[in-house]
C-alpha cells in the first residue's frame, strides 16, 4: 500500500560522485590530448577544432 508522505526515488539526480567523475574524465581526455598534440614529435590531430601543433 503506497502512502501518500512516500518519498519518490531520487536515483535520477546529478551527484557530486557524477559531477567529479565528468571533471576527471575530461581532465584525463585533456591530458592525452596535450600528450599527443604537443609533447610528441610526429602529432596527430586528436582534438577537431585545435590549431596545428607547429611552432
């Protein structure tokens, strides 16, 4: 028997578990992307709208 005062599932929310996990991926995908584009010698472009890795 549902009672009114129920509370409805709060699964769906944005938590601060999700919020950290995105700020660390995206962290992560900019590291690589640097790895790749600047520190290597022969860069390929990983990132679309980045200019080229020439100096």
């Amino acid at each position: 028997m549902d009672s009114p005062t129920a509370r409805p599932a709060t699964g769906s929310t944005l938590s601060f578990r999700a919020v950290v996990i995105g700020v660390a991926a995206m962290t992560l995908m900019a590291m690589w992307v640097h790895f790749h584009v600047v520190m290597l010698s022969s860069p390929d472009i990983l990132a679309e709208s980045s200019p080229p890795a020439t100096v």
